[in-house]
C-alpha cells in the first residue's frame, strides 16, 4: 500500500505541474491578447486625430 502511495507521488506532482502551466500559458495568451487590442485602438485613435 504505502509503494502505490509513493508511486502516485510523483504523477500527481507531473499533474500539478502540468495544470499550472497550462493555466500560465492561458493567461499569458489572453493578456497578449488584450495588449494587442488596446494597441490597435490606440493607433487607430492616433491615426483618426491625426486626420
């Protein structure tokens, strides 16, 4: 009983891992996403005043 304990150990610290990094990854992407759209308004904010 306590091998299959230690054995699982390990999966679930992978599991963990993997979980925290997708979660990163996911937030990362939707923080880029949300500079690029603030970017693009502000261009085009610039670019209608310049006009």
């Amino acid at each position: 009983m306590l091998q299959k304990a230690r054995a699982a150990f390990p999966l679930a610290k992978v599991r963990q891992r993997a979980f925290e990094g997708a979660f990163f990854s996911v937030a990362m992407i939707a923080m880029a996403g949300w500079v690029y759209f603030i970017a693009l308004l502000l261009v085009r904010f610039f670019l209608w005043f310049l006009s």
